[in-house]
C-alpha cells in the first residue's frame, strides 16, 4: 500500500461538493458539468494546482501519498456558506471547477509521487472517478503508459465491492459489522 484516504475517497468528495453546490447525483457528473463553464483557478482550495505550499503546517502529509479532502471539503463549505444565493448562482461554475481542480491536483500529486518512488512505468486507474474528464485528461500527461477503462465500466466502487462480496464466503450478523477494508497485495512492477 503505497497511499490511501485518510477519509473520504475523491468520489466521495465529488459527491459531497456537488451536494454543497447544489447539484444533483451522483454528483460527480453533475459537479463536471458545472465546472465545464468555470474558471478553475477563481478559488484557492487546499490542493488547488499551483497552490503555494511552502512553509504549511500539513507539508509532512503533503509528502506522504496519503490523501485527505475533509480541508477541501470545508473550504467549500465556507466558501458556499458565506456567499449570498445570488453570487452562488452566479459563481457556482468557478466553485465547481475550483473544487474539481482541488480533487484532481490532489490525485496527480500523489500518483506522480508514487510512480517516481515505484520506477513503475505504467498507470491504471478505476471506479466512478475514473470517469472525470479532468482525471482522465491529466493521467494522460504523466509520461508512462496509462490504462483508462471505457466509461461504461467506470462505475461505483461500491458496486464492485457488492459483487466481490456476493461470492465470497458468507458471514453471519452481527460478525461482518467488524471487517475492515485495507490492501493487502504487493506492488507488481
């Protein structure tokens, strides 16, 4: 395990965002679609590209490949918070494309991080956020050879794992209440 959420994952993040914008579900989609008109360098949200990030408190983390969107997420919340609905209205596409730009900087971060720390040449990525275009976009311009699924098959995590579950052996309640999630398979190069 080279990096993991330290809360919620960039769909979940997506979802929440587009929640506080307003937006419908899965907000993903809907939160690229209003980012398609906006400027994603009007707002300054943790992660944001070009983000000055000398001299943070969170520089440690920062070098780490954990990631973390709960300071992104409240930086919209205050943003939204504080913005009469008229300028909401008005500036909701700079929002999302702001806050989309603060996911997907995030992301490439870390995974540029890990494919220097790794010397892997090659790049998969997968589940609904795999279907942003910004993701996709970006993931291209790392430099090594990248798989990116069809759309059709960049769906929800939770729906795989619902799948995987089904055929797995059965455990009674309340004893699956206390399972945990983490990888456990090695890095293949």
């Amino acid at each position: 395990m080279l990096g993991r959420t330290l809360d919620d994952a960039a769909g979940e993040a997506f979802d929440k965002g587009a929640r506080m914008l307003g937006l419908g579900f899965p907000g993903g989609p809907e939160l690229q679609r209003a980012a398609e008109g906006g400027d994603p360098r009007a707002f300054v949200f943790p992660g944001s590209p070009g983000q000055e990030r000398r001299g943070s408190p969170r520089k440690a983390f920062r070098r780490g490949l954990d990631f973390s969107f709960a300071g992104l997420k409240t930086a919209l919340l205050y943003a939204v918070r504080g913005m009469p609905e008229r300028e909401l209205e008005r500036r909701r596409a700079d929002l999302a494309a702001s806050y989309q730009a603060a996911i997907v900087e995030s992301l490439i971060d870390r995974t540029s991080r890990a494919l220097e720390q790794t010397g892997m040449a090659r790049l998969a990525i997968g589940g609904g956020v795999a279907a942003n275009s910004e993701l996709r976009r970006r993931v291209r311009e790392l430099g090594v050879e990248v798989h990116v699924p069809p759309m059709s098959l960049c769906t929800d995590n939770a729906a795989m794992i619902a799948s995987a579950a089904r055929y797995g052996p059965r455990m009674p309640y309340p004893d699956y209440l206390g399972l945990d999630a983490y990888a456990t398979g090695e890095v293949a190069r």
